[in-house]
C-alpha cells in the first residue's frame, strides 16, 4: 500500500510546464521471508536500508526526483514488525512534467499528476493500492495558484513486458488573478479609457489626436509582449490575448474615426468657403433691394439717384425680410424693434456629430464587451468545439 503526504508545492512553471512537489512518500508491504525472525519491532536508517528489498517504484512523468536516490543520501526510515510488516518512508521532491492547457490563461484551472509505478514488477509480483481515500496536503498555496482538490486513481497499465499496476494522484489547481488584474487588465483599462480623450481634442488639432492614438496603441502592444513572456509559444489564442487584442483594436478604431472626423472637417470647409461666397452675394442682392426701396418711398424729388449709405443700412419696418433676418440670440424670430438683425444658429457639423457620438459609443461598447468577457470565461459558457477545448 502507499501513502502520499504532501508538504507544499514548489513554483509551477508554465514555460517549461512542469511542477515541484515536496513531501513524504510512505510504502508499506508484508514480506513473510521476515515473519517470526524478529523478537521486537526494528528500525532501519542510511546505508541498512540498502541491504534490504524494496519495491523499484518511481514516478513515472517525472523529470528530477530523490525517490530512487540511496537511502543513505536521502532521508529516509524503514521499520520491521515481527510479522514481517514493513513500513518504509522517504522525504521527497519531484520535479514532474504538467501537460497545460493555457487558453483560458489568466482564468484557468491546471491538472497536473503524479504517476507511480513499478520499472521491473508486473502485476504478477506486485500490485499498488492507495492505504487512504485521500492526500494530505499541509500548504495548498503557492505563488499564483491555489489547490482545489486531489483526485487519486488506480490502473493497469499494459506494455510489452506486461501489466503493471499504476497509481495516479491528480492535482486540480486554480490560478490566482490578482496579479494580472493590477499588471495587465487595470492598466489596459485605462490605456484605452486614455484613447477615448481624442473625442474631446480640438478637431483641428489632429497632430494630438494622431499622437495620443500612436502611444495608446504602443502601450497595448507592449502589455501584449510582456503579458506572454513567461508563458510558452502555443498555437491558440489564450484569454488575455483575446482581451488585449479587443483593446487594440477599440484604439485603432478610435484613430480610424479621426480620419474619418479630419476627412469631414476638410470637405465641410470647403462647403463653407462655397456657403460664404454664395451669402456675400445674397447680401449684396439684399443692399441692392433696400436701396431700392428707400428711393421709391422718398420719391424722385431729390433729383439724383444717388443715396448715401447710411440711409439704406436699415431697410423700414414694412420690409419683408427674410428667414434669417430678425432673431435674438437663441435664433428665434422676434419682431422688429426687439432685436438686432442676426443669422440662425449654425448646424452641427457632421464631424462634431462623429465626436459627440463616439464619446458614448465607445464606453458603452467597451463596458458591453467586458461583461461578456468576463461572464463568458468565469462561467466558462463559451461556445468552443471539443477539439478546441482539449488543445
């Protein structure tokens, strides 16, 4: 029978997927060749152990370990009852390889196993079994993760040289995000919160906007490489990537809609400089038409047609004028006597109207994506084929 009591877990290294684990394996076996041969209960230590039979087992997805390492350099104990009882025990550390899966990385759960196993005894010699339901686990805490749960199985591996009994012990661990919230989300954040302030820069003052979107969009990617620099180079996009690249493109699209806004402010003065002209000739028509009102109310009695200036500036009270004509200071037509002669309000510009509408468009769509984002991978509700998931 075989125990496991583990005392912590070492860094879990995602670069080279693999894991430490500290503990103490414990081996316990009747040999009858020791049954009545002893008066007392006797205990081994160092170099006697290596005088007597123990079984060869060694952790099969191991890539360092003490547990095949001489008893008399490794701490260890064996103990032998009268009734030929023998319970052997070993301080250990193990280096094992941890298959990973990283696509919902910083999001996930890793399951990483031990597997023991016997190199020379089939089944026909020696047959492993659990002596507890469960492993004792005095830390579960290490660095970014957190043990869950442990998970202990029984097989029967077949080879070419035949059946060997196999025990597995599988830990479920669950990544810490607090690091990567206050490393790469909350900075992501308020990079792209930063992009948003074009939408209140001066339109004609794009050399501003197309540098506070040029910075945004390095920062992004920079967050993109460091986020990835400790993690291996899998073939599949991995959650902080997905969120990361929604990011960058929320700042490019903010660019693109500065070009759009610097488009529709040229072409709209152009459409300006055509308006002024066209309004400079309607108020030369309109001079004209005072002018010419004014002389047919004072008559031809002067006996010139020429009338100064400062008679004609006002046109009289039963003058149509038109729409634009009287009005106070919020556009409204008002009669005449109550206020200067002044133009309508000006329409909003349809590059004002792109600024104004991006202001609130691109918060709400923001704060759209980071519910789904985080609904979808707490709840891991994500619609993914099963080939996908089991990469």
């Amino acid at each position: 029978m075989v125990d496991l009591y583990v005392e912590s877990f070492g860094n879990i290294k995602e670069a080279d997927m693999e894991y430490t684990v500290f503990g103490y394996f414990r081996q316990s076996w009747v040999d009858k060749r020791l049954a009545g041969k002893l008066n007392q209960t006797l205990v081994l230590r160092n170099t006697a152990i290596d005088h007597a039979w123990t079984p060869d087992t060694y952790c099969a997805n191991t890539r360092q370990s003490n547990l095949k390492t001489s008893a008399s350099d490794s701490e260890s104990a064996m103990r032998v009852d009268i009734n030929g009882s023998v319970f052997f025990t070993q301080r250990i550390h193990i280096i094992a390889s941890c298959e990973m899966n990283l696509q919902d990385f910083p999001l996930d759960h890793q399951e990483c196993v031990l597997k023991f196993i016997s190199y020379a005894y089939n089944t026909s010699d020696i047959v492993y079994w659990w002596a507890k339901d469960n492993v004792e686990i005095e830390k579960k805490t290490v660095a970014q993760f957190q043990n869950e749960e442990v998970h202990l199985s029984k097989t029967v591996e077949q080879y070419i040289t035949g059946n060997f009994s196999m025990l597995s012990v599988s830990f479920t661990f669950h990544r810490s995000i607090g690091y990567y919230v206050m490393q790469v989300y909350a900075p992501d954040v308020l990079v792209v919160a930063i992009s948003w302030t074009l939408f209140w820069v001066d339109k004609n003052d794009m050399n501003t906007r197309m540098a506070v979107g040029v910075t945004t969009i390095l920062t992004i990617v920079f967050l993109l490489g460091s986020a990835n620099t400790s993690l291996p180079r899998v073939s599949y996009a991995k959650a902080i990537d997905w969120y990361l690249m929604v990011s960058f493109a929320f700042i490019f699209a903010a660019l693109v809609e500065c070009m759009f806004v610097f488009h529709f402010r040229i072409d709209g003065g152009k459409r300006e400089n055509k308006k002024s002209t066209f309004s400079l000739r309607s108020k030369k028509k309109r001079r004209f038409s005072g002018r010419l009102i004014a002389l047919m109310k004072t008559g031809l009695r002067r006996g010139s047609y020429r009338i100064d200036e400062e008679e004609i500036i006002e046109a009289p009270p039963n003058f149509k004028r038109q729409k634009s004509g009287i009005c106070d200071h919020n556009g409204n037509h008002i009669k005449h006597g109550q206020g200067k002669i002044c133009k309508q309000a000006e329409e909003i510009s349809l590059s004002d109207r792109i600024d104004i509408t991006s202001r609130y468009l691109f918060p709400f769509a923001f704060l759209l994506f980071n519910i789904f984002y985080w609904f979808a991978y707490v709840y891991d509700i994500r619609v993914l084929p099963e080939s996908a998931r089991d990469m």
